[in-house]
C-alpha cells in the first residue's frame, strides 16, 4: 500500500520596522516545536514578499 501523506502550511510575518526586518529564532523554534510534536515534518521554507511585506511560508506534512 502507498504511503499517504496530509499537508499544512504555516505563514509566518516577521516584524518590521521602517528599515528592517526582524526574524526571531526562539519565536520559529516555538512554531516548530509545536508542529513536531503534533507528528508534522518541515517539509519546505519559502520566503516571499507580498503587497510589500515579506512572509514565510512554512509547509509540513505527516502520514496519514
């Protein structure tokens, strides 16, 4: 039998002040953390700007 897989997808704002932005590793570590012990797997990261702002998608996956 195939392996079937669920799929979820976490955005993720950095702060921001008029000239930077501001990544906070304990806040990531947190949202990972979390998702790990809900049985998810980091899967991808991709950072995007959008209508100005910069964004992280963040995209896990688990067997079903």
């Amino acid at each position: 039998m195939k392996k079937r897989f669920e799929y979820k997808t976490v955005v993720v704002e950095p702060t921001s002040s008029f000239w930077t932005l501001k990544y906070d590793p304990i806040e990531t570590d947190k949202i990972l953390n979390k998702h790990g012990s809900e049985g998810w797997e980091l899967v991808c990261v991709e950072g995007r700007e959008y209508v100005g702002k910069f964004i992280f998608h963040y995209t896990f996956k688990r067997e079903l």
